[in-house]
C-alpha cells in the first residue's frame, strides 16, 4: 500500500497557551474545516473538553461527491502544548496518522501538520490520490491556513 505525506507549518500571532487551548479542543476543527465537507463531530463533548490520549472522536462528513461517511479518530498521544497526534479508527483511509505540533516562537506560535496516509484499493487508490484525494486534502490544508489567519490574524512577515 503507498503512503503519503503532507507537511504543513503556519505560524500564527498568538501565544501557545491560545493555540493550544484552541487546536486541543476537538469542536473547533469544524471551524477550520470548508462548509462544503458538512463535517460534524458527533462525539459528546463540551466546548470545554480538551484532548486527551485514548479519546476517541466521531465524525460525520461529506469529503467527495456528496457521499456523506462516518470518521473515528483516535487521539493515541498527547505532550500538553507541544503536539497531539490523530489515527483514524474508521473512515474513507487506509490509513490516517496526523501529527499537530506546536513551538512557541517570537510574536507567536509555529504549528506544524505532519500528516502521513493512505488511499488503499492498490493502483486504482494511487489514480484516485494523484486525480482527486491528494488534491483535496492539500484544499483542505489550505482552507484551513486561511481559516485560522481569519480566526487569529495573519503573522507579520519577517
């Protein structure tokens, strides 16, 4: 099965403590997620639950053509304020696993997405990353570097 991976930085202008509170909380994904993918925790939990190795999150989402899917992820490690790794338990991967870092810097926080995956279903799962699933995730990415310079403001350039 072929992997793939997507490394992301953003460096965002506040302080970790902000950064952490707010990228540790699994409701807030959906505000840095496109409308269009309908995503939906399902899990019950509060705006003030943080996460936490071993907990479990649920989704509902609509990432290509309209089909709406069920995700379960699994937060399997957790470093307080300086990363929290994600492994999907089900879903539309073969295979999920995606780091989130975070490095406190001058005027803010540098995150890092590392995230590593697989489509499956052999060379007709290669076809469908290199035509459609690579291209969307690095939209989503995308998306969501907009979305939090929207929510946080856009770090100064040096």
């Amino acid at each position: 099965m072929k992997t793939y991976a997507l490394k992301l930085k953003q460096n965002i202008p506040i302080g970790l403590d902000k950064a952490w509170d707010f990228f540790s909380s699994p409701l807030n994904l959906a505000k840095i997620t496109p409308s269009d993918m309908n995503f939906v925790v399902t899990s019950d939990y509060s705006e003030n639950t943080k996460m936490y190795a071993g907990m479990i999150i649920t989704y509902k989402i609509t990432p290509l053509f309209g089909i709406k899917m069920n995700w379960m992820t699994e937060i399997t490690h957790v470093q307080d304020h300086e990363y929290f790794v994600d492994e999907q338990r089900f879903g539309p991967y073969a295979l999920w696993h995606h780091q989130h870092h975070f490095k406190e810097i001058e005027g803010g926080v540098e995150m890092t997405d590392l995230l590593h995956y697989a489509v499956g279903y052999g060379v007709i799962g290669r076809l469908g990353n290199t035509v459609l699933v690579g291209k969307q995730i690095k939209k989503i990415f995308d998306y969501r570097v907009k979305a939090i310079d929207d929510l946080f403001g856009k770090y100064p350039a040096k």
